[in-house]
C-alpha cells in the first residue's frame, strides 16, 4: 500500500488517531502526516474531531467519513441486498431463516475444520492459538481481524471491518448467532462475550474470551 492507503487502514483498524500518532507510526513527519490528512480530507475521505485532554490544549483526532470507510467496500453489497429481497419476496422469512442457518452451519465446519487443526477444544493452555486461527479465517473473509492477549488472561477478538455490513444492515440474522458460533468452535474451555457490536453503533465488532478456570491442563 501507498501512504494514503496506509493513512485510511490506520484510521480504520486504530480508531481515530492524531497527526502526530500516525507520524510515528508511519514514520513520516508531523507535517508530511499531516499534508496526507488534508489531502484525504479533501477528497472527502476523512474528518476530524478537537477533543479536550486534561491538560493543555485540544488535540485534533482525525477519523474516517462514511466514504472514507467505503474504501473498504462490502462483499457485492447490492447483489446482496437485491437477493435478500428475492427471498423475502418468494419465500417470506421462513426462507430467510433456512438461508441463513445453513450459511452458519457452512461458516462453522470451515472454522472448526481451521481451529480443530491446530489443537483440540477441551484444553484451555492452546486457547490462544486457537482464537488466533479464527481470526485468520475470520481475516480471510475479509474482516480484518486481530487477536489481542490481555492482562487478565483474556483474548479479544477484534473485526475491525465488515464485509456483509450491508446485509447484515438488511437482515441482522446474518450476525444474530456469531457468538453462539464462536463459543461453539472454541469450545467448552472459554467463554466468548461481544464487548461491541457494529450494528449497535460501534467501530468496529470485538468479542472477549475468557479462558475457564479449571478446565483442561
């Protein structure tokens, strides 16, 4: 990716940033940061919030705009939606019940095939590389997630972008049971909670799981 790719992905994987935060980790100068914010702000790709610290003045947080985030586009989102409709139409919810439980069996045999690959799922001490695989395969799908190990022992899964944001939109039963999914891949030996939700308002979907106590060795 070129530097104003870099600028977006960023934008979109870190949440809002300030000029100098993405200096640094682009390594470019404040003002060379600062001359690639301006440039996307005036193709309309991003904006930017003063947000009041503590102390001193405001800083300027800079975010991606609703184009912005449309650079990183949904899976043949209007196919998609056209289809939904078709459904809806000819075979009324029933049909779109049907649809979408047998997208989720299909999505889970894919991730218990990947995790179930790497370790079984009634040991608690290969919980992480197996949150690691789903999130490959989640990745693969194209919703650009991460890991993260917490202080606590915890994971985060982290989807920093949705490829069926459109349709999930539409139809919310296509990301109703994800969780219920995940817990059932990863097995008895964590618990998975969604900490946030995009359809609720948030950046980005990040669900927390917590090894349990006690459980394998």
């Amino acid at each position: 990716m070129n530097t104003a790719d870099n600028v977006l992905f960023l934008l979109k994987t870190r949440g809002p940033q300030t000029a100098q935060k993405l200096a640094e980790l682009l390594d470019l100068t404040s003002m060379g940061a600062r001359r690639q914010l301006e440039s996307a702000q005036e193709k309309g790709l991003v904006a930017f919030e003063d947000v009041a610290d503590k102390v001193g003045r405001p800083s300027r947080r800079w975010h991606l705009t609703e184009a912005g985030h449309a650079r990183f586009p949904d899976r043949h989102a209007d196919l998609t939606l056209q289809m939904i409709q078709q459904v809806r139409s000819l075979f009324g919810e029933e049909g779109m019940d049907k649809l979408i439980a047998a997208r989720e069996k299909e999505s889970e045999a894919v991730y218990r095939a990947a995790l179930d690959a790497v370790a079984p799922p009634a040991r608690a001490d290969v919980l992480a590389g197996r949150v690691e695989a789903l999130a490959r395969a989640r990745d693969a799908e194209g919703y650009m997630a991460e890991t993260e190990l917490q202080q606590d022992g915890s994971l985060l899964l982290i989807e920093n972008h949705c490829p069926i944001c459109a349709a999930a939109t539409s139809c919310q039963g296509f990301c109703r049971s994800e969780l219920q999914v995940f817990q059932r891949v990863l097995g008895d030996a964590c618990q998975v909670e969604r900490a946030e939700h995009l359809l609720s308002g948030a950046r980005r979907c990040v669900y927390v799981i917590r090894p349990v106590l006690g459980h394998g060795s």
